[in-house]
C-alpha cells in the first residue's frame, strides 16, 4: 500500500500556503485582487496539488490524488480563514471554499501525475 510523502505534502502545502496568505493580504488592500479571490484561490490549490503529484514522481495515481487534495485543502483552509480575520469574507467561505479547493487541489495531483 502506498503512503503519502510527508515532506513533499509539507513543502507543497507551505508554498501554497504562502501563496494563499499573499492573496489575501494583497487583496485586502486592492480591491481588483479582492474581486479575484475565488479564481485565485482554487487556482493556487491546483497549483499545490500539482506540485505535490510533480515533487512525489515515485507515488502512483491515488496517493498523488490524495496528497494533492490534502494540499490544496490546507492552504485554502488557512488563507480563508486570514481572510476572515481580515474581515474580508464570511464564515461561510471556510467550509465552501476549502471544499473546492480539495477538489481543485486532487485535480492538480491527478494531472501532476501525467507530467512526471
């Protein structure tokens, strides 16, 4: 049975997540990257899952989904909830935007896979 990499899961849950954190840090300011939050957000997430699946060449199709998805979820789950201490979106957005972001984020692992 296949595991996940815990260090490539770590490193590409913290660049998603610095990337998560400077979207919504910038955005609290510029109201043009506030307006891009959803679209960004997902996009970043993809971004970690596919990295995820990219950096872990030696897992097969699931874990590489699996990991994506842990990932993608993490970092979105973290820069939603700065952006909710910032006061720039609702409680709400925790739930729904971290579930589209699993998905974003097993999306991104799963097409990693086919460029390793």
């Amino acid at each position: 049975m296949n595991s996940l990499d815990l260090r490539v899961l770590l490193i590409a849950t913290a660049v998603g997540t610095l990337l998560q954190v400077a979207m919504v840090t910038v955005g609290h300011r510029n109201k043009k990257v506030m307006n891009l939050f959803a679209v960004g957000g997902m996009g970043i997430s993809f971004l970690a899952g596919f990295q995820y699946a990219y950096l872990a060449a030696h897992e097969t199709m699931g874990p590489a989904i699996g990991g994506g998805a842990i990932a993608g979820g993490t970092c979105a789950f973290i820069g939603i909830a700065v952006s909710y201490a910032l006061k720039d979106a609702p409680a709400t957005l925790l739930a729904l935007g971290t579930i589209s972001s699993i998905v974003t984020g097993a999306i991104g692992g799963w097409l990693g896979r086919f460029f390793v």
